[in-house]
C-alpha cells in the first residue's frame, strides 16, 4: 500500500453562494463530482477574514494569535508607515514543514506570504506578495527556469494597473490566462515531481469577484443592467473548475482531494467609511482639511493621477510625469482613495484613533509609549476604546440596520503568544456592508458606483470541501472552521494531528467505518522557526505596496 496524498486546491475568496448553483446546473462539472461525491460545507475564515491571515491559519491550524499574521502589514509602531508582511513574519510551523518531519514530500505553490521560499524537501512556488522582478522565488532555485520553459508566458502576477485605469476587459482576459497557465504548471509539477501533499492556490479567482460581482448581480445597486461582464466571475471558475479536473485525474485509490477558500465573497450594497466616521466622532484630525478638500475637488472633477499618465502614455507622452517632482504628483489624487493616500495628512498630534483599513478592518488607538506620536494615555485606553467600540455598535444605516457585526477587543477576539500586533478593535461588518478604505461622504454610501470600486467584498464564511476514499457521499458539513483544514489534512494523509493547533480533524466528513479503521492520531512535531530578520529591499517592497495600492488593500 502506498501512503495516501492530500491534493489541497486553494481558491482565493470563494463561495457556496455562486459556486453551488452553478455546479449543481452543470456549469462546473468537477466541482459537482466533488459535491456529489464528498463532504461540502461553509468554512468559518479569521478575524479579519483576510487573505493572509487566513491562508497562514489553514497551514498552520492555529489561530492569527498563535502566527501573528493579522493583515498585510506589521502595525505601526516604530512610524506611522505600514511594513508588509513577509514569509518569516509567520511564528507557527506550516503543514509543509510537519508533513517533512514525518518524512513525506511537499508541493506548495502560489500561496501567499510564502516569500522568501522554504527550503522544503519538495518544491516551493512563491505566489502573492512575492516581488514581480525577484528570481529567488522557488525551491529549489532551478525550478522557475524549468517553469518558464515549460509553461509559456509564465509569470507570478498579472498586471493590476489596468483596474486603477478602468481597463476591466484586460484585466479580466489577463486573470483567466493567468488561471489556465496555473492549471497547466499544476498538472506539469503533478506529473514530473515527487510530492505528498500537494497544496496549489489559484488567487486570480478573488479580485475578479471583488471588481465585477456587480455585473452578475441584479440585486447589487450598481448593477448597470445588460452587459458583457455578467459571466466574468463564472468565466474564471471555468477554468478553475479544469484545474480541479485535473486534480481529479490524478487522484489515486487512497488519495484525497481538499478544497478550500480563505474567506467567502458576498454582495456589497454599503460602503462604511470608517476614517471618515472617526473624524465625525472627533477621533482622528487631518492636518489641513483644505489640502484635502482640493483633492476632492480635483477627483470629482475627474482628475485622476492614472488617467493622466495612461492619457500621456497613450499619447506617446508617458516620459512626461518623470519630469515632475514627487511632491507635485501627489497632489493629482489616484483613482482610488486609501488610507495610503492620506496618512501623511493625519494630525497624529490631536489623534487618538485610526482606521488603517487594509492594515487588517481593525481601529488602532494612537496609545502613548507604543506608537510614534502616541497621544492616548494608557490609563485611558480603556475607557476609550469601549467608547469606540459602544458608538460602532450603535451605527446603523437608514433603514435602521447596524453596519458592525463584532466590535470586539484585542483580548476578546484573540489569545496566545502573539496578541502584541493584533490590533485594538477587531471588526467584522454586517452582510452587505464594507468597511472601506479612505475619505468618502457621506459616511455610509451606496458600494460599487465606480468601476475601479469593489462590489463584491470578503465574507467570513469560506468553502470547504472533502473528497475522496472514506468521505461520506453528498455530505453537508456544518461548523467547520479554517484552522480545522491543517489537521484534517494530516489525518487523511495517515499522519498524527498536531497537540498545539486550534483546529480538529473533520471526521464528521469520514464514513464510520474509516472512522474505525483510521482513529485521529495525536503528536507534536518539533520545528524551528525562523528568526524574523528578512526584510524585503525598497524596490521589491515598493512593487509590492504597488500591487496591494491597486488592489484597494492599502
Ligand atoms: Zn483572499
């Protein structure tokens, strides 16, 4: 007998919501045989349900308290500007690195926070947040130039500045390509490598649900009616639902397939401005409320820092901008307004709150002795912060809805070893509504009237899916959790779960009988983990921040 393999497919931001019916109607054949024939439910993502955060619970079992990844980016501490994250930032060992010290092969490919690469025994692929230009970007080093002989047109990241310029049909043409080639890298690395666990992320899948859920969606307020993007997110799971074919193909008589996502995806219908809602409420006080008003102006006008360079690019003008300083560019506001856009306006000195948004859908408190220009006396954190968090709770739409589903402290919403960056006010907003990023009023405004603005927004509840010998048939999995995906995978792959994570093995998916025959192993692997002093050069950083901009993550 042969030591069963878990194939693990990661899709970034999927849902039952559109996925079900659409498989079950046949237009994704191979995700109906995984539903019809294994154990399908939603998966419970982090608080925030946010891809990094998320993707490092499903490696690690362990919740964000546990790894320390609760966004994008470190907090800022040292100064006001955010660090993004990287792979060493992660304090908890991956089921990569378990899988190896039983002695069993990894493939892992495309999964976020995975740069700089492990050195694995298997192969490593970087995937988001990994530099554009960076060559170090697999294990072994070999393998990106085998990958880019064998697969044509490989690259790592598609190009997002065609959102910021509302060039919607190339990014989506770009992100389908980007799918197929994955599922063409997957069945090659399947094929000609030695692995175990093989554990592939397609992430393409999420910002074409974030940029053109409305044009699906008769009920979202901006849907614009007939238009040619009514099939874009189905068109992407087409060729998602080919990868997961191929993993199909492969699978063999003791093998198992895992499906998951980070986060689910849902209809926004309210944006919530919450740096908007917190100089309202007197918290957070710009510098110069002029400056910002003439940016405003100039963006309603539509004046657009990206316009212009894509009008002079096209133009044959595009050496233009190189001619101007800095400072004078960035007085022309981008097209998409993020807390990036104005921190340097904030009046850390009158400040006693702030919304970094992507810095993790969390209010920070500008608390003396921890931040850089620290206002907020410790002895009235406290107060403050139930303040806050009492005036979230009571903020409600028109209708009378609230916008907060959770408002919890530090301390309610996480515990373990590394709470120390986990932000002040963990936040989750209610069904529709989406704490969003930068200056916009009023406070609460309809989502998704512009083009380059997001209408589909994260939502806790993922997907999972089991599938394979011993899984119960056509099963409806309740209550599973993303910290529980780790331990279920090293229970199917013969391996003992591990005695520090959060997470269970799922054996409600398993028939009695392989309940039986195949009872939950308990262990503890030792690793080390690596020391956190890596940190990316200024050009790589600089792409990545760029990326994260475009994608209304900063
Ligand atoms: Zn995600």
């Amino acid at each position: 007998m042969t030591a069963p393999r878990v194939i693990m497919i990661g899709l970034d931001g999927a849902t039952w919501r559109v996925l079900r019916p659409w498989a079950l109607s046949g237009e994704l054949p191979n995700l109906k045989r995984i539903i019809e024939g294994g154990a399908t439910g939603p998966l419970r993502s982090t608080l925030p349900p946010l891809t990094p955060t998320g993707w490092t619970s499903a490696a690690t079992g362990k919740a964000p308290g546990k790894h320390g990844v609760y966004s994008f980016f470190r907090p800022m501490r040292a100064s006001y500007r955010r660090n993004v994250l990287n792979a060493r930032d992660c304090r908890a060992a991956k089921i990569w690195q378990i899988v190896n010290v039983y002695g069993r092969k990894a493939g892992v490919v495309h999964l976020p926070l995975t740069y700089p690469v492990d050195r694995i025994d298997g192969f490593m692929v970087g995937g988001m947040m990994t530099p554009t230009t960076a060559r170090d970007v697999t294990h072994p080093p070999e393998l990106l130039d085998e990958l880019e002989t064998q697969i044509p047109g490989f690259t790592l990241n598609v190009d997002t500045t065609t959102i910021k310029t509302g060039r919607l049909d190339e990014f989506l043409a770009d992100s389908i390509e980007h799918v197929r080639r994955h599922r063409h890298e997957m069945g090659y690395l399947m094929d000609t490598k030695a692995w175990d666990l093989f554990w592939i992320m397609f992430y393409n899948v999420d910002p074409i649900a974030h940029f053109f859920w409305k044009f699906m969606d008769p009920k979202h307020v901006g849907y614009p009616g007939q238009n040619p993007f009514s099939n874009a997110v189905l068109d992407i799971y087409r060729e998602a639902d080919l990868a997961i074919g191929e993993a199909l193909e492969r699978l063999g008589p003791d093998d198992h397939i895992v499906l998951l996502s980070d986060h689910g995806m849902e209809s926004t219908h309210t944006n919530v401005h919450l740096t908007s809602w917190l100089i309202d409420e007197g918290y957070l006080v710009l510098r110069s409320e002029r400056r910002q008003a003439t940016s405003e102006a100039m963006y309603r006008a539509g004046f657009q820092r990206e316009r212009l360079v894509y009008a002079l690019k096209k133009a044959k003008l595009g050496w233009l901008p190189k001619l101007f300083p800095e400072r004078m560019k960035d007085k022309v506001p981008r097209a998409r307004k993020t807390f990036k856009e104005i921190e340097n306006n904030v009046d850390w000195s009158q400040t006693r709150a702030y919304f970094p948004s992507a810095g993790g859908r969390a209010i920070w408190i500008n608390l003396k002795g921890r931040e850089p220009g620290g206002i907020v006396d410790p002895a009235d954190f406290e107060a403050l912060r139930s303040e806050i968090i009492e005036k979230l709770k009571a903020l409600r739409d028109d209708a009378g809805q609230p916008v907060a589903r959770m408002a919890l402290t530090r301390e309610e919403a996480y515990s373990g070893e590394f709470i120390a960056d986990a932000p002040d006010i963990a936040l989750l907003a209610e069904d529709g509504f989406y704490f969003a990023e930068g200056i916009e009023r009023p406070v609460l405004r309809p989502n998704g009237t512009k083009n380059t603005e997001k209408s589909g927004n994260h939502h806790v509840d993922g997907i999972v899916a089991v599938f394979g010998p011993g899984v119960r048939r056509d099963f409806g999995l309740e209550g599973s959790r993303i910290v529980d995906v780790a331990p279920t995978v090293l229970h199917l792959m013969g391996l003992p779960t591990q005695k520090d994570m959060d997470g269970r093995v799922l054996e409600e998916a398993l028939t009695a009988e392989y309940r039986e025959t195949h009872p939950v192993a308990y262990d503890q692997a030792r690793i080390e983990i690596e020391g956190s002093d890596f940190d990316y050069t200024d050009d790589d950083r600089g792409q990545i921040e760029a990326r994260l901009k475009e994608m209304g993550y900063m």
